[in-house]
C-alpha cells in the first residue's frame, strides 16, 4: 500500500514543478524522522474545525526527538505537516490540484474526525519549523503552527 502510494506520488511530482515534491519533507532543513525510542517527549496537538492548532507553538531543543500526536476533535479531516512554510505552500498547491490524494510521509499525519495519529520527528537544526493542514481551505484559513527549536544549552 505504501509503495504504490509513493509510485503514484513520484508518478504525479514528474507532471508538476521541481520544485513541489523535489524535497518536500525530508531535507535536512527541519530534521528527520525520529526513532520511536529516543522520544524524550510527547505532545499533544489537537485540530479544530475552527482551523486552528492547540498548541500552534511548541518549544523544544536541538536534537530532541518528539513524538506528536494529533487528535481531530472536529467534523471534517485535517492534516499536520511539518515543513517550511515554502514546502507547506507548495503542499497546500497539489492538494488543491488533487483533491482526496492520497499521501503518508514520516512529516506528516493525516487525521479523520475522531481519530489520533503520531508523528515521531527529530529537530535537529535551531530554528523555526513550520506546519500546517493542507486539506484544501484549511492551510488558506489559516490552520498553521510552528515549533521553535532552540540550541542545546553548553
Ligand atoms: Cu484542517
């Protein structure tokens, strides 16, 4: 199931811009997917149909593995991806191109009404990291948050 779900998305990236899946979740940038045994924590995000987070902003620190679990406490599907907000953007394009498209990547979670999902992800760069609900209307709406990753204290 996973594998022809990404043939159909490598299939679909080769008829859109470079840009669009060229590195959309995985570079370096933002961090990588993390190994379930090295959380350090748990955080809980729930999505609304007020196209809004809780929390929109997290804290943690460079190099910290956290694990995300996103509860839609709403009527309608949402979406958490992490990225850049030029990756979300261009994210929040194809989905609008494909409406129901189909799509799982260790960055994101995709959450019917009612349901919990995890994201195990580790930061691995100080900065600011994006992410937000590309369901079509969602990531227009409004329906973003960030992570802010601070540098490990000496
Ligand atoms: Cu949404």
């Amino acid at each position: 199931m996973y594998k022809a779900i990404t043939a159909t998305l490598s299939a679909l990236a080769l008829s859109l811009p470079a840009l669009v899946l060229a590195d959309a979740g995985h570079g370096p940038e933002f961090g990588k997917p993390g190994d379930p045994k090295k959380v350090s924590r748990t955080i809980e995000i729930t999505s609304g149909d007020d196209m809004r987070y809780r929390p929109a902003e997290i804290a943690v620190k460079r190099g910290e593995t956290v694990r995300f679990v996103v509860k839609n406490t709403g009527k309608v599907a949402h979406e958490l991806v992490l990225g850049s907000m030029k990756e979300l953007k261009a994210h929040a394009e194809l989905m609008r191109k494909h409406p129901g498209m189909e799509h799982e990547e260790p960055n994101q979670a995709f959450v019917n009404p009612g349901e919990t999902r995890e994201i195990v992800w580790q930061f691995t760069r100080a900065g600011t990291v994006d992410f937000a609900c590309t369901v079509p209307g969602h990531f227009e709406a409004g329906m973003t948050g960030k992570v802010v990753v601070s540098a490990r204290r000496p």
